[in-house]
C-alpha cells in the first residue's frame, strides 16, 4: 500500500513501464468509480479512454494527485477524500444526486498513456 503526496491510500494492482506524467503531458485513463458502500456511480471502461491534460485541472485533484506516481500502463485502486473529489456540492440532478455531498469515494485507474502534450 502507498500514499500520495495528499494522503491518498492506494494499491497497485498492476504496476506501469515509462514515464511518470508531468504537467502538461496528454494522458488517458480509464475508470471505475465505487461509492464507499461499493455502488458503482460511473465507469470509462465501457466507452473509449478519458484524455485530458494533466496538471490543467480538468479532472478531480484527487485523480490527479494518484497518478502523479502512475506508470502507463499501471492500475491501482484508491480511496479519494471528498475534498479532493467532489466536495460539499457532490455531483446532484433535479431528481438526486449520484454522489452525495462530502462523500468518500473508490476509484480503479488504470494510466493508459502519456504523451507530450502542446502548449
């Protein structure tokens, strides 16, 4: 078990080759996110694989600080504080909330690729 630099406990379940990504880099990820109670709320492995540049804030801090010290191709599984998900608003419709206000969350992250990003 290994712990980020913003205290994330996480488990590699598959450790990655090549480079850590750095600010600015295009990664792609896939995902499953669990409620604490194991409730599946969303998953990217069904659909094609989430990039976004990494360091740009496009994506919850806590996925971010997690693969800081991910390798392409590594997979690890993380329990994210709500602080660095989704916060005291959570994600809420008219009709209910799919992750509810300051609420812990699971995720399973898989690096896919890092790339040289352009500025």
């Amino acid at each position: 078990m290994g712990e980020t630099d913003l205290g994330i406990k996480y488990i590699d379940l598959k450790v990655g080759d090549g480079p850590y990504p750095y600010e600015g880099d295009l990664v792609a990820i896939n995902y499953i996110g669990f409620k604490i109670d194991g409730t599946e709320f969303d998953s990217q492995y069904a659909k094609k694989s989430l990039a976004f540049k990494y360091g740009a804030k496009q994506i919850i801090p806590g996925i971010e600080d997690v693969l800081a010290t991910m390798k392409p191709g590594g997979q690890r599984s993380c329990v994210i504080p709500s602080k660095l998900a989704y916060g005291s608003k959570g994600v809420c419709l008219k009709d209910g909330c799919i992750v509810e206000p300051n609420e812990d969350l699971k995720f399973v992250i898989t690096l896919v690729t890092v790339g040289a990003g352009y500025n």
